[in-house]
C-alpha cells in the first residue's frame, strides 16, 4: 500500500506540473493522425525535415518525468 500511496503522489505531481501539461499539450497538437493499419503507416511518406524541426519534446518530457519519479523536481 506504501508504493501505491507514493506512486498516487507522483501521478498528482505529474499532472500539476505546468511544464510537463504544456508539453503533452504541444504533443497532443502536433500528433500525426492516427493509421489503422500496418499498411498504411508503410506506405506514409514521413517528411524528416519537418520532424527534425519540431524538436525534442519527447526527450524533454522524458527528462521531466524521470526528474519527478527521482525526487529532484
């Protein structure tokens, strides 16, 4: 019960930290739409430069989160 109460705790944390809301907010913007099959997302042309261009956000929420889940923000 112990565990769950702390991981409870970060879960609160996580989801009222502003920084962390407005990079899932910037993600859920720019996500791709969805493919429904396995042939579709075969078939999709990605266009790199424009990925390269948006930047990191999945490695800066991954920092985030790590940061949170340690104790150190």
């Amino acid at each position: 019960m112990r565990s769950y109460l702390i991981y409870q705790e970060k879960v609160t944390r996580f989801n009222a930290d502003p920084e962390i809301q407005q990079l899932l907010a910037e993600l859920d913007r720019e996500q791709a739409p969805r493919r429904s099959s396995f042939e579709e997302v075969r078939k999709h042309t990605f266009d790199v430069v424009a990925l390269r261009k948006r930047g990191y956000a999945y490695e800066r929420l991954d920092q985030l989160t790590m940061e949170l889940l340690l104790g150190v923000r």
